[in-house]
C-alpha cells in the first residue's frame, strides 16, 4: 500500500500531477463498481451541481454527469475499505509532508456516453478548505476510442490521463485547471478532496 502512496507522492512533486497505477486492488475497484451501478439502477444518484451548498448551480451545458455522496454512516463494506485506505494515505501525506490534511468528502461520479464536465478548479471561491483533489477510476477494459479522459491544463504541458480501473490521480485543488472530455462508454470513479477545516 505504501508504495503506492510514494508513486502519488512522487509523481505529484515531479509534475504537480500525482498518479498510482494500482491506488485501487482489481477486488476493491469491481466491488465499489457493482455498488455505483446498484446505486444508479435505484435510481439514487444526483444530478451534478456546481459550486456549493451555498451557491450552487446546475447547467447541463457544463456538467453532465450524476453523483452519489459517500458517507460512513451507510456502513457499506466496501465504501468503508475505501474510507480506510484514504485515512492510511492521508495519515502517510500528513507525516511525510506536512500537509495538515483533516478531514475529506468524496462522491460516485457516473457518466454516460456523451457526458463531460468543462474546464474548471475543484476550490470554491467562498471557501478554501478543499486543498487537494483526489480521483479513483473505476473502469476495466477502458479503450482509446472511449474518451473521458481526464484533460489537466499546464503551461505547455497539457496531460491527458486515461480512467482506467484501479488509477488514483491526486492534484491541488487550487492550482491546476482540468477538465473530463467526452466519454463515448460508461465512466465511473470515485472523486473527491481532502481538505482543511
């Protein structure tokens, strides 16, 4: 586990993009999956919003996408897995580098072939707690054709990272402008931020 809380670490300090190929075991990735597919055949998930409980706003023509907040109180075994291997992570991100890291918030996000989210940065304006952007895929077999990649902005160094299962992808929530490019294929990750209250 641990390395791969270096790779995010490392790869993080050399391009300001943190990725782990293997964040997420095959066995954790397929089971979070069948839960976010039971999820949406509920009908439990949420249209997509920008900004926050206190400004927020829904234009399709920005976001398409539907969520599910994850909570501890649902006492999912597998989001709680989940949950567990982002407080060891945080835990190692807070010794190693002093982060101060305190808390998180993480959601299901789904997209349907033609969904997309525009460019955009991850910190509210009227609060900035959210300090770094996490995302967990959850995508076998994810091919070139299928698009939905994650597209993040840097001076003459624009990266494209494709959602295959089991990539975890770690940013500041404050610095870099990406966006999620049109998916031809059922898109599904886990995303979220650790924050600073």
């Amino acid at each position: 586990m641990e390395n791969s809380f270096e790779a995010l670490i490392a790869t993080y300090i050399d391009n300001k993009v943190g990725i782990s190929e293997i964040f997420l075991s095959d066995e954790l990735a397929n089971n979070l999956k069948q839960n976010l597919l039971a999820l949406n055949q509920q009908d439990l998930l949420i249209t997509a919003g920008t900004g926050n409980s206190e400004a927020i706003a829904y234009d399709s023509a920005v976001r398409s996408d539907s969520i599910y907040w994850l909570d501890k109180k649902n006492n999912n075994v597998f989001e709680n897995q989940f949950f567990e291997q982002m407080e060891a992570f945080i835990n190692y991100l807070n010794e190693s580098c002093y982060t101060g890291i305190t808390g998180y918030e993480f959601h299901y996000s789904l997209y349907e072939k033609g969904d997309f989210y525009l460019q955009h940065y991850d910190q509210f304006q009227n609060n900035p707690s959210r300090k770094y952007s996490m995302i967990s895929y959850l995508n076998s077999d994810w091919q070139p054709a299928d698009g939905g990649e994650l597209l993040i902005h840097q001076d003459n160094n624009n990266q494209k990272i494709a959602p295959t299962q089991g990539k975890t992808v770690f940013f500041k929530s404050d610095e870099l402008l990406h966006e999620v490019l049109v998916t031809q294929n059922t898109r599904m990750s886990i995303t979220g931020w650790l924050k600073c209250d």
